[in-house]
C-alpha cells in the first residue's frame, strides 16, 4: 500500500531517526550523555515550563470550554446557539500560530483594544504586573483555541447525557447539586479529563504562537530545539534530538493516560446506546 | 435556561469576537483615522503574492498526493483489509503524538543532502513529504467518516457485475458517493497548510506563514491586516465544508492543526 510506504518513509523512519540520533554523537559514537542532559539545567526548566503552560492550559481551557459547551448544547439552550457555537470552535481551534499572536497583541498589547479599554477603566493589566510576552499572556494566547478545542472534543460526551437520568434524579428528590454530584460529574469526569489530557498535548506541541508572541522569552522546549536547529546557537544538534526524543516520550505518556479515560468514559457510551 | 448558562455564552462570545474586532480594527488604523493602508500596502507587496502563491501550490500539492492516497487506502481498508484498520488508524492518529517541530527536525535529519538531491532540497515542495503526515489524521478521519456512510461492498459488486474495472469502480462509483468525505479533508488540509508556520520556518522556507511572521517583526498595522486575512481563510475553509454539509465538530476530524 502507497500509504504504508509513505507512512514509513515520512513518519516512522524520520522518528526512528531522530531516537537513535539522541543517543549518537556527531561522528556517530553510541552515548547517553544528551538524553542525560535533558534532566539539567535549561533544558530541565524548559520541560518544566512546557508542562506547566500545558497543565494550567489544559486544565483552564477544559473547564472553561465545557461550561461553555454545556450552557450552549445541553437541551434547554436555544436551538440556534448549537450549529454557532460549533461553527465558530472549528474556525477558533483551526486558527492558531503567528497570527493568533498578533490577534493577541492588537488586543492585550501594551496598546491593544482591551488593553485600552481597561486603562480608561483605570485598570491597565500592565500596571498590576502582567504582560502579554510573559508567562501568563501566553496562557491567555493558548485559551483562544484550547476553549474551543475543548468544546469540539466534550460535545459527544455532553449529548451522551441523557435528560431522562435528571428526570430521574429529580423524581427521586435530587436537588441540582445532588444531581451533578452523584450522576453528571461521575458520567463525565473521564470524557471531561480525557479531553483535558489531548488539550495538555496540544499545547506542549504548540511552537509558532510562542515563537511569534515571546520571541524566545519564556524557554518552552518547542522554542529550544527551534533555535538549536536553525542554528542560533552554537551547538551540537544531537542536544535538539534529545529534547524532541523527550517530547515524544511526554505525549506519549499523556496519551497512554487518554487511552484509560476513554475506555472508561466509553462504558456510558455504550450503556447510551 | 439559567443565568449562568447566559453568562457562559457571553463568555464565549466575547473570547471569540474580542481579539478579532481589536486586530480589525487595528488593521484599518491610519494614525488618528482610519482606513485601507495596511491593506493596500500588503496586496502591493510582491513578497505577498510570490509567498502566498508558494503555500497555495503546497496546499494544492498536498491535497491531491493525501487524496491519493488515502481514498483507495480507506477503501480497501472497509472493502478487503478490515484487519489493517488498527494500523491505519494507529498509523493516522500518530502525527498527534509527534510534534510539528519533533517532525521536521526528524525529516531535516534523516532526509539530508546524502539522500535527496539538491534542487528538491532548495524547493519548498522539501515540505510536502511531512505536510501529507500533518494531514494523515484529516483525510482519515473524514474518508472514514464518508465511507462509513455508504454500503462499498454492494456498490463495488453492482459496478463490477455492470462490467466496470478496479479505476472505473473507484472514480464512478465510489468518489461520487464520498466525495463530501474527500472535500472535508481537502478544505481542512488547505487550512492546516496555509497556516503552518512550524515546518516552512526550521526547514528556512519562504511561505505565507513565515511571511506574515516576518511583517509583524517589522510593520504592526500590516500585520493584523494578514492576520484577518489569514482568519478569513480559515472561515472559508470551515464554511467550504459546513456547505458540503458536514458539521464541523465530530470530535476527531478536527482536533489539532498547525501551531
């Protein structure tokens, strides 16, 4: 099959690759010494920065995006709101990278819109210690399409919830809190950390949005291996194996943990059914 | 409906439209007015034209190397191979697992100037190769979704016993009925490829993407003019496929994307 061929060609052999390149110096000699140096130093503090941006975005986005799904598809909600709300996450989640940066920095730069608004209010968000390049403008940058990917990914799992188990609920005497207490949240807690785990790896791939919005500032590992490779830094390139063998080796981890949410969020799928 | 549900839409709203209506309006700023400049300055520029004519014919070469092939893959996977799903599937989904940037730097290594010839290697179609990956789980997703809606077995037994060979079945029978499968992942992978900035940027090609990085280095005002032209294609491409009617939203065919 030509798909295989390309498959292998493109995909595995480049990743196979670049494993082995990590554990090779440049003139070939076998050693463990870059893969080491991933748990050192700038390279540590990147991982850490990485996953910490990921896990604040993930956990951010994938709360924010379901109450948002929720209030927009669950059957009380207008029709209307339903082909809306999915229309514009497609678009949002699709639209990322360097202009999603500049859309951030005509919005909350030092001059931008919101950032204007603000200040008029006599709350410039630069007066109180945050900044668009920093740490938590990125995290900001990220929600624009974490939230929506959220919504994209939880939908299913919020249609799954049927209205007849909170007839239910209320014909025994649940209240509301009673209810999501011990039927909603139980039923959707492994899609809602299912979905918050691919968010987590969407976010830990992201490069271009941080490239154009930081300029390098904050030390994610994307932004490292990038200035490894293209050559503004003097260095072996082997270092930049490492760390991408690492990165593989993360998403793999978290998507390990997705395949266990889903099997048990699938378990109400199917008894829906 | 509940207050706080209203409260959640306004939300939503509201972290949708803002950034777009302060980058509009950044992008028609003139000083103390407003008008065009930013855009005519861009459409005057030829390094738009020569970038954005670049990442057309990738995403156009993209498209037709993915469709074909997927569409006979994804075929013969629900014709005759159903036990090769797990690997195709396995296969589709793995561009989640590897990174834009681990993919490139893995291509760059592997695929060097030992083992690909110099012209290619200065051409910017170096990035089709790894630009089909990106789109493995696009086309898949969606073909799947396509071919699951129509019954293959009996319309390729119709076709054959009718006299019709493996091409005709394929291009007169089965296309027509999954063309909206096919559609869908060509509108998603022309998106994905006019806004990868990863790829084109560590390879040092010249394209749209890295195009629209260079000017917000240099010009703000024409900066968020690309940015809203480069939004607009993104809404063409998602409107492309709401007017092939499919819904956008079905978890997987969407997820991901280049950042």
């Amino acid at each position: 099959m030509p798909f295989l061929a390309w498959a292998t060609a493109f995909l595995l052999v480049p990743a196979g690759a670049l494993l082995i390149g990590a554990f090779r110096t440049q003139d070939g000699q076998f050693t463990t010494e870059f893969v080491k140096d991933i748990f050192k130093g700038s390279s540590l503090d990147a991982y850490q920065k990485s996953i910490e941006i990921s896990l604040i975005t993930a956990a951010l986005g994938g709360a924010l995006g379901f109450l948002i799904a929720y209030a927009a598809l669950s059957p009380g909600a207008p029709r209307l709101l339903r082909p809306a709300f999915l229309t514009f996450s497609g678009v949002a989640a699709n639209f990322g990278g360097v202009p999603l940066a500049f859309a951030f920095i005509s919005t909350l730069g030092t001059v931008g819109l919101a950032t204007r608004a603000l200040d008029s209010m006599g709350l410039n968000p630069y007066d109180h210690g945050f900044t668009l390049f920093g740490f938590w403008g990125l995290v900001v940058t990220y929600l624009y399409f974490q939230i929506p990917l959220m919504i994209l990914i939880i939908a299913p799992a919020i249609d799954g919830l049927k209205a007849e188990w909170r007839e239910a609920a209320s014909n025994l005497g649940a209240t509301s809190t009673q209810y999501w207490r011990y039927v909603g949240i139980p039923v959707l807690l492994p899609s809602i950390l299912g979905s918050m785990v691919l968010l987590f790896g969407g976010s830990f791939a992201a490069y271009a949005t941080a490239y154009a919005l930081t300029s390098g500032h904050i030390p994610l590992v994307p932004l490292k291996i990038g200035e490894l490779v293209s050559g503004n830094v003097l260095s072996d390139p082997h270092q930049a194996y490492a760390l991408a063998f690492g990165m593989v080796i993360v998403i793999a981890v978290a998507m390990s943990i997705y395949f266990v949410l889903d099997r048990r969020a699938s378990r109400w799928r199917r008894a829906v059914q | 409906m509940t207050k706080s549900g209203w409260f959640w839409i306004a939300v939503g709203f509201l972290y949708f439209f803002l950034p777009l209506a302060a980058t509009a309006e950044f992008s028609l700023k003139d000083g103390d007015s407003y008008s065009l400049a930013a855009y005519r300055e861009i459409f005057d520029d030829p390094q738009f034209r020569d970038t954005f004519f670049v990442s057309l014919k990738l995403a156009v070469v993209t498209i037709i190397v993915a469709l074909l092939l997927f569409i006979p893959t994804v075929y013969w996977v629900h014709l005759r191979l159903p036990h090769l799903r797990p690997l195709v599937q396995f296969l589709c989904a793995l561009p989640f697992v590897v990174p834009p940037i681990v993919l490139i730097v893995g291509l760059l290594y592997f695929w060097n100037y030992q083992r690909v010839p110099s012209s290619l290697l200065g051409s910017p179609y170096y990035l089709v190769p790894g630009y089909v990956v990106l789109a493995f789980p696009f086309m898949f997703f969606a073909l799947d979704n396509a071919f699951r809606a129509i019954d293959v077995h009996t319309l390729t037994e119709a076709s054959q016993s009718l006299g019709a060979g493996w091409t005709r079945t394929l291009w007169r029978v089965i296309l027509p009925n999954i063309s909206s499968g096919a559609i869908a992942g060509a509108f998603l992978t022309f998106a994905l490829v006019m806004g990868e900035f990863t790829m084109a940027s560590l390879a040092l090609f010249n394209t749209f993407p890295t195009y629209i990085n260079y000017i917000g280095q240099t010009k703000a005002n024409p900066a968020a003019a690309l940015t809203i032209i480069s939004f607009g294609i993104t809404w063409l491409a998602l409107l492309g496929i709401l007017l092939v009617g499919r819904r956008p939203g079905r978890a997987a065919v969407q997820v991901g994307g280049a950042r």
